[in-house]
C-alpha cells in the first residue's frame, strides 16, 4: 500500500536542551502568524508545540520540512528529528498517549495535541489526511488512558508531594496550603494545587517580589520571611522547595506554632538541602515526610506505568492500523472521482457525436432521457469500482486504461 504522504521534522527533550526547546516553542499570536505563514508552504501543516517538544507535521510542502522547520522555527539542525509516512503517525500516536513524553504517562500531552489540531483549524491549514492524524491520535491517547494504567500515579517529586497531601486531606476545598520558595519546583507545586483546588495558596519566599510574581498567577498570596511564623499557623499543608543553605522551619518553632492547635499541621520536604529540621519529625500534631519517601512512591508508580507499556504500543498499533485502513478508502474515493469523471467526458463526447450525427433528430428532452439513463448504468459500475480502486494492482490497470501512463 502506499504510504501517507505526511512528513514529520521536530526537536524534543530527547534531542535537545532546555535552552534549545525554549528559543522554539511558539504558542499564541506567535503560533497563529507562523500557521498562516505556512499556509502557502504547503497543502497542510499543524504544529504540535510545547515546552518539551516543537513538532511540524506536513503534508505536500513545497520546500524540504528541513528547510522550512529551521526558516520558522529556528536554526537548531543538529537536534532535529524527521520521520515520514507510518514512522510520521506512529511517532505522533506515542506523543499522545504519553509514550514519548519526558514523564511516561502524562497527561498534559494530550490536551496539547488537541489545542495544535485546534490552532491549525483556526488557521485553515488542516486537511484530510492530518485532520483524520490527529482525530485519530487523541481517541488513541484517550484509549491509552482509559484502557490502561500508563498515566496512574504520580511519577514526579512535585505531583508526589501533591498527591500525598490529599491523600491525607481528601478535599482539599477547605484547606490552606503554605508553599516555601518561587522557583521551578515550587511552581509545579502550585500548578497541582491550583489542578486539585486547594482553597487558599499562601506563597513564601526570600525575595517578596519573586514569591508575589508566582502568587499572582495561581491566585494566592505573597509573603516574605518576616511572615513565616504566622503562615505556619494558618496553614493546613506544607509543602517545602526553597533553595537554601540551611533548614527554613526549625523544630522550636514548629512547636509553637502547635501550642494550643487543634488540627495537625502536614508538611512536606522536597528540598535539598532540606528546607525544614528533621526533629519536626518527632513533634506531636506534625506529620513530615521529605524526598527519600516521595521517591519511593514515584519509583513504585513508574514501575507500575513500565508495565503497561507493551498494551499501550498495542493501542498504538491498532491506530495505526486504523488510519491505514481510512487512508486506502481515501484513495479508493480519490481514484473513483478521477475515473468517473474521465467515463462522464468519454460519454459526454461520443454521446455528443452521436446526437449530432446518427441521433440528429432527436428532441431535447429524449436526449435528456438518454443522458439519465446512461448515467444510471454508471452509478451501478460504482461498487465495482470501489472495490477495484482498493486493490493497488487493479487501480493502477484502471488509471492506465482511462488516465493515461
């Protein structure tokens, strides 16, 4: 069978540096003018583009996906990969079931593949042949989460941390949560809370302006050191991952901060060095967990993801299969098209002959008859046409006798 003509060109965490995937990723007003830029490249294009990965699908571009990638996208040649045909859509079902992402299994992909198939919508450079791709990438994805485990359990320290304090709370609706430092751990920490909807966000950090920069996109509140003791007491979880040379919370005030409380205060470590004195450990109403004890859980969770990996590739396949299967009905349909209408102008033509010669006196309306009926003996033809157009070898017998070599 022929292969699809679709042509892949990208870069991802496997081939290229954080500082590389940064000076590529385009996303927003950037994304639109590029899509539109592209229009004229080539018959479709959609960009997959994120902050592991920048990926441009194509199909029939006028220019090498080489070429045109480093024009638009920048001039990083030695990280690039390029795939074509079933490598092309094999590649892009991985993406979107989470097989290739820098986390086995996670889930964000997914929604970025839908909001790349959505931008080039917008942008009208979408056709058959990727819009039917990427349909088909994100049932497969969709597949891959509710057939199997591949995206169960929390496989970063920053989720893990998360992931255990509701574990804990259960709803975190009614809860505060207290987060030390404003980097990037502390920001993916936020994102999961923000996800989980924690009630109140408190944002902790040395440097203020840092720490109200972070606040202000998750909705929480700015603080400084000066304000420790008093976030302590409000606060309900802990969650520690500011960059400093000795521990932040120290077990005196921690014992304060419980005198008189009720409710047990959760905190946890995931900084290093750690950022709250182990002998909170031993406190009555502190319950402290640091990375050794997160990391158990996500090597526990990956290994769990591991083995679903051979069921997803499965999924995977079938996808394949599917779009394969769609792509050859595709031609049949293209190839019908084609032959139907060179037998119309082959019957048109000698119909023509025949009403100006043998059939001269003829009326309009007999003539018109005749078409209908010549035209009902086609549409007969079509099963057998369609079946013909499946089969490679008989399809190309067809174009011959009716298109030409």
């Amino acid at each position: 069978m022929a292969e699809p003509p679709i042509q892949l060109v990208g870069l991802s965490h496997k081939t290229a540096p954080v500082g590389v995937r940064e000076c590529v990723a385009v996303g927003g007003d950037r994304l639109k003018l590029l899509l539109k830029e592209l229009a004229s490249e080539a018959d479709e294009a959609v960009l997959i583009s994120t902050c592991n990965r920048s990926e441009l699908y194509l199909v029939g571009p006028r220019r090498s996906p080489r070429q045109l990638y480093l024009e638009f996208l920048g001039h990083y040649p030695d990280h690039l990969y390029r795939h074509q045909g079933q490598a092309a859509l094999r590649h892009l079902f991985r993406v979107a079931s989470g097989l290739d992402s820098q986390v086995v299994g996670e889930a964000q992909i997914l929604g970025q593949v839908r909001e790349a198939l959505f931008a080039a919508r917008q942008a009208k450079t979408t056709g058959p042949l990727l819009e039917q791709a990427f349909q088909r990438a994100i049932y497969v994805g969709k597949r891959a989460r509710s057939e199997t485990a591949i995206g169960a359990g929390a496989v970063s320290v920053a989720y893990a941390a998360v992931d255990l304090a509701r574990s804990v709370f259960g709803d975190f609706a009614g809860h505060t949560a207290l987060v030390l430092g404003a980097g990037e751990m502390a920001e993916l920490v936020l994102t999961h809370l923000k996800d989980l909807g924690v009630r109140r966000i408190l944002v902790l950090n040395r440097t203020r302006e840092r720490a109200q920069k972070l606040a202000e996109r998750f909705g929480g509140e700015a603080l400084g050191m000066e304000d420790l003791a008093g976030a302590l007491g409000e606060a309900d979880i802990v969650i520690a991952s500011a960059a400093a040379p000795h521990p932040i919370v120290r077990a005196e005030r921690v014992r304060q901060v419980l005198k008189g409380r009720r409710r047990p205060l959760f905190l946890i470590d995931i900084a290093l060095p750690r950022n709250i004195e182990p002998a909170v450990a031993r406190l009555a109403g502190a319950y402290l967990y640091d990375l050794d004890a997160l990391e158990t859980v996500v090597q526990k969770n990956l290994a769990a993801r591991a083995a679903e990996l051979p069921r997803v590739e499965e999924i995977v396949d079938q996808g394949l299969a599917d779009y394969l299967e769609w792509y050859a009905g595709h031609l049949a349909k293209d190839r019908i098209r084609r032959i139907e209408a060179e037998i119309e102008g082959i019957v048109e033509a000698e119909l023509g002959r025949l009403l100006r010669g043998k059939l001269a006196g003829l009326s309009p309306d007999a003539a018109e008859a005749l078409r209908r009926r010549i035209r009902r003996m086609l549409a007969r033809t079509e099963h057998a046409l369609i079946q013909l157009a499946k089969d490679e070898a008989a399809a190309e017998r067809l174009e011959r006798v009716f298109l030409g070599p």
